[in-house]
C-alpha cells in the first residue's frame, strides 16, 4: 500500500522535532538540533555523547525481522496487519506496510488516531468499541476518506446497539467482526456459536454496522498447547464457513477471518491455509506485533520458529546500555537502569556484553537479581570482570513495555554508528 503525500509529510515532520530534555540518553550538547540533523551527524553510539542509560534498536536486526515476517506471510498466503501497538512508531508502521502489510492492528482508539495521523489507511482495531466520540471520530474519517478501511471486534448485542446509536449520523458504514472468545475464562469474545448467532443477527439489523468477518486471539486459549489452539482456529474458521451458509456475507467484497499473535502464527498458518472457498475472496489476517524488534527471553522462549526452524528465525534487536556506577562488593554491583527504563513484566533484563575502553566482550558471571526504579541489582559471580564506570548491554523481554519506556530511540548500526532515530507515541 503507498504511503500518500500527507504520511510522508507527517514522516518528516518527525524529523524536524527538536532534540531536548524530553529524550533520554540523546547526547546533551545534541539540544536544539533537529531530529534529522543529529541523525545526519551519524554519531557513535559509545564514543559521540549519548548518556546512560540509553536503549538502542539495531538497524540490521529490526531489517532482518521485518524482511522474514515479509517472505513468512507471502509464503503461506496471509494478509498481514501487525499489531501497532507493540511500538507505536510510525516509522515503523511504514516499514512494515513497505514490507507488504495490508495495513496496522491497533488497540484502542488513541493508537488508531496516531496511525491515521500518520496516512495509515487499513486499520484493524482488535478491540470492541463502544466509546461514543470514537465512534464518531471513525465515522468521520471514514466519510473524508473513501479509501480509508477500518474494522473492528464486536462480542455483544449491547455493545452492538451502542455503536449503532454513536454512528447515527455515519456516511458509511462500519465494518465489524465477530469476535470468538479463547474459551471460558479468557478475555473479551462470544463464548458460544449461538451467541456469536445472535450477535451477528444484531449486525445484520443495525443501519450503521457491516459484518465483515469473524476473528479472536489464540493467546487466551486457556493452557494452550498446539493441539487447543488449533482446535480453537479450526471452531473460528468453522464459524466463518457457518455464517456465510447462512448468506450473513451476501453481497461482501470479501471475508475477514483474523487471528495470530506472536506464539502461535505457524498453527494460524496451517489453519487458515485449510479454510474451502467461499461465496467471496477471504482475507487471510494475521496480526502478529512483537516481531519487529523480537527480545532476548519471552519471545524468543516461544517463537513459532522455534516450532519451524526451517522458515527461519527472528532477532532480538534490542539493547539498553546502562552503566555500573557503583561496587559496593566483589558479589555486588549496580547499573543506572531499573524499572522506568526496561522492561520487567514478564522477564528480568539479561546481561550480554560488558564494554571497557572500546573493547566488548560477553557479560558473564552477571546476573539481575532484581530492579528499582533507576538501579539494577547485579550479582556478580567470581568470573566476571566489573568495574565502575563500565557500559553493559542488556537483553529485554516483552517488546510492548521496552518501547513503551523511550519516545526517541536510536537505531544503531552493529559498530555503534546511529543512522536514525525512532519516534513513539504512547
């Protein structure tokens, strides 16, 4: 999909903001420059200012991640909107829609204006949506946009009627997807077929909604495992096939059936591969988000290229650099990063290098033990070789909460050298 001459005059605009305060770990004598002047400066990342901590994405992994995911989803005939919410940075977006994406999946309705405000025109919010001055801020992007797709999750016969009175004054209508419930207990979706009957029984009587497909997420299948979800694949797009017997889809361009996160996309994959012809095209969806930067432990613990070696595999791209600035024992040490900067919902950071007048060497013997606000608690083992004043990279887990920390990121080619820095909107 092109990117319009408004998204691009939006690109640039990012690149005229001023570097000040507001970014950490930017180099200090960078302030009043502009984003695209410091980029042009190519400075080092270890030796041209930057301040610790500092959380850099590397250029050749972040383009390794996005060329895989490209050739994985060509290969077994998927659509791809990947779920923007991971990093929120339209940079990125872009990078991903000229790597083939059909469009961005989005949340909630802030991240859909973000991707609007940037010329996104395909969004899949995989979310209800109830909210009244969304509803008509969607219905007016939607009638000053006729190229503009957008669609999003329904569960309910309430949240149906909600939306129906929010779009009363709507040019067009709303596409919608029923959305299929994990199981019992999981989060939002209809827990039953009959259910998601009556549900699009609610659609088909509203004047302002449109369905246009079924979808769910495999990622709250209770305890799953690749057998259960792909029985809960196999019950949604058996749920597709049931309402377009039915002639729910009479007239439709085509059929939305979407699924995938970033555990479970091979088993989507050989799912949807099965799905029979239909009365219209289906648009095979996937949504799989944290492929773009990848990390060091939760998803690389469960990548379906774990599963498919053969197709390949991602990398984590992600390295926050912080400093040891305080020994207080052999065992001890401590790092001028915590909480605020790195994520630590799921996993702890995990030490890979140490760096010490130029030279980078493995961190071994090092382990976080736990985080604070601005500190890491290192133990350090009899092996390892610290000293203050030392940089050490670590990997992260969870790229949702690494970006989520940082609104301007350096990306960092493997000697150091930033060529460009990534804009988040959170």
């Amino acid at each position: 999909m092109a990117r319009d001459t408004g998204s691009i005059e939006a690109l640039a605009h990012l690149a005229e903001e001023l570097v000040d305060h507001r970014f950490k770990g930017l180099p200090p004598d960078a302030a009043g420059l502009t984003v695209a002047e410091l980029a042009g400066l190519r400075r080092n990342l270890f030796t041209d200012g930057f301040t610790t901590p500092v959380l850099a994405l590397s250029a050749e992994r972040l383009e390794h991640n996005l060329a895989l995911m490209e050739s994985y989803t060509a290969r077994h005939g998927l659509a791809f909107a990947p779920h923007g919410k991971t990093s929120m940075a339209p940079q990125l977006f872009h990078r991903q829609i000229a790597r083939g994406a059909w469009g961005i999946t989005v949340a909630v309705p802030h991240q859909a204006r973000v991707a609007r405000a940037f010329g996104v025109g395909r969004i899949f919010l995989a979310n209800e949506l109830v909210d009244a001055a969304a509803l008509r801020w969607i219905a007016a992007e939607l009638a000053a946009d006729p190229d503009f797709r957008f669609l999003c999750y329904v569960d309910s016969v309430r949240g149906v009627e909600l939306m129906d009175a929010a779009l009363r004054d709507a040019e067009r209508p709303v596409d919608v997807v029923v959305e299929l419930a994990g199981g019992e207990g999981g989060r939002t979706g209809v827990r039953t077929e009959a259910e998601c009957a009556a549900v699009a029984d609610a659609v088909a009587g509203s004047e302002h909604l449109r369905l246009a497909g079924v979808a769910g997420y495999e990622g709250e299948v209770p305890r799953a495992d690749p057998e259960r979800v792909t029985e809960w694949l196999r019950r949604l797009t058996a749920l597709a096939v049931a309402f377009d017997k039915e002639g729910r889809f009479d007239g439709a361009e085509e059929i939305v059936v979407s699924a995938g996160g970033s555990g479970w996309f091979d088993a989507v994959a050989e799912v949807f591969a099965e799905i029979p012809e239909l009365s219209a095209p289906v648009l095979k969806l996937l949504r799989s988000g944290a492929y773009v930067s990848h990390d060091d432990v939760h998803y690389s613990r469960i990548s379906p290229f774990n599963r498919v070696p053969e197709e390949g595999a991602l990398e984590p791209a992600f390295r926050l650099w912080a400093q040891v600035v305080s020994q207080p024992s052999p065992e001890q040490a401590f790092v001028n990063a915590g909480k605020r900067d790195a994520a630590y919902d799921l996993d702890r950071p995990v030490p890979r290098s140490v760096r010490r007048d130029g030279v980078e060497r493995p961190a071994e013997g090092i382990e976080v033990t736990a985080l604070s606000d601005q500190h890491l608690w290192l133990a350090t083992a009899p092996e390892a070789d610290v000293e203050v004043g030392d940089w050490i990279a670590f990997g992260l887990s969870h790229p949702c909460t690494s970006f989520d920390k940082w609104q301007l990121i350096p990306l960092a080619e493997a000697d150091g050298t930033v060529v460009d820095y990534i804009r988040t909107f959170f």
